[in-house]
C-alpha cells in the first residue's frame, strides 16, 4: 500500500496532531494520497478510512520507516512539533532513506534552526505565521495577505481613491507607490488580470504584489 502511494506522488505525513491531523485531510482534499504515521492508536483510528492509509508506527525507528517504504517517497512532513528530540531523529531516518523534500513543524525559533541543520529542507511555524498574518489583516484595509521570506508580499485590498475611475496605466501606481496591481475583481465578477487599460472603479478589489512596506503603506491610503 505504501510503495503505491509513493508510486502516485503521495506525501508522508508524520505526526498526527492537530496540524498534522489537518494537513493529511487537506491533502487528501486535494487529491494527493496520504502516509499519516503516528504512535498514538487513538490518532491513527480517528484517521482510518479518511486518508489513504494510516499507521501506528515509531518515525524514529529507522528499521521500521524502512519496513513501510519511506524511502520510496520524494516527500515527507514531520509535523510533530512539541518534541524536539523525536522531530531530529525523525528528520535524521528520513534523510538516511534518502528523502530529500522533507518539511518540518517547528514551535520556536530555536526549534526551526536546529531543524534546518539536520537538513529539513522546509521549516513552518504555524502559529507563529499565523499570528502575523492576522496582525497585518487586523491593522489595516488588507483583506488578505501573503509574505515571502525575502521581503515579498502579495495582498488582496481595497483600492484608494486616488487611482479611481482611470486605467492603470494613467494612476501612476509603480511610481508613486512601488507595487503592482495584479489583479482587479469588479463585484459580481471573477478576478481578471490587470491590465495598463484596466479602470479601477470604487468597491473593486486588488491584487498587489511588491515589497512589503510598499504593499502595506499603499493597502493604508484612503
């Protein structure tokens, strides 16, 4: 059953907690098929039959991770989280099978480094990029937002008034605020890609990409 899963581009998800728990589903959503593996028969049963297959098993155990094809995979997520110890050694057997694209939970900066040093390609704190994503939607007109580690952003945003009712292309927007509009969506409408002729009009959303001071201080003009 593993070696299928592996075989149809399936994702080994280790730790079957909350995030790990939500991950797998997710996944599964979304049409990629599932190794959840976890010590806890409680975490396992509540999983069986919802993600492709479900093992209790120790993800430490070297012998045993090799007993259940992990090394056939090219993508593995150690979502452990609260155990430093068992995430390491975790990490260590996954790069001793020879997975290479492993992401791993981390609870804390600490945590995250040490992870990244033991070769854990992909390092999420969840709570934690969750919390200042929120703080950006909660100060200012964003309606969503996305930052990348290199100082990126995108938001969807409510337009200020100053580019109104003329295409882009006229509204001075790179030059005045150094971003780019990406997208518009008309209410009633689908998003659709910005154009230089595209009239942005009052009660449209944007899409805006760019650095992001520049994304936050041109979401805040009224």
């Amino acid at each position: 059953m593993a070696k299928h899963i592996a075989e149809v581009g399936g994702v080994v998800v280790i730790g079957l907690g909350r995030f790990g728990k939500s991950l797998a589903l997710e996944l599964e959503r979304d049409g990629v098929e599932v190794l959840g593996i976890d010590t806890d028969p409680r975490r396992v049963q509540s999983l069986a039959g919802r993600i492709t297959h479900v093992v209790e098993a120790d993800s430490t155990d070297l012998e045993a991770m090799r007993q259940l094809s992990v090394q056939d995979f090219d993508r593995a997520v150690i979502a452990i989280g609260t155990d430093l110890e068992a995430s390491v050694l975790s990490a260590f057997v996954l790069k001793t099978l020879g997975v290479d694209n492993i992401w791993g939970k981390a609870t804390s900066e600490s945590m995250a480094r040490i992870l990244e040093q033991v070769g854990v390609g992909h390092v999420v704190r969840p709570e934690h990029d969750m919390g200042r994503r929120v703080a950006h939607l909660v100060r200012g007109k964003m309606l969503d937002y996305i930052e990348f580690d290199d100082g990126y952003a995108i938001v969807k945003t409510v337009p200020p008034k100053a580019i109104t009712g003329m295409p882009l292309g006229e509204s001075g927007v790179r030059t005045k605020y150094g971003v780019t509009i990406v997208g518009i969506k008309t209410p009633g409408q689908d998003f659709t890609h910005a154009t230089p002729e595209t009239v942005v009009s009052a009660g449209d959303l944007v899409i805006v990409s760019g650095e992001r001071v520049k994304v936050e201080t041109f979401s805040a003009e009224d």
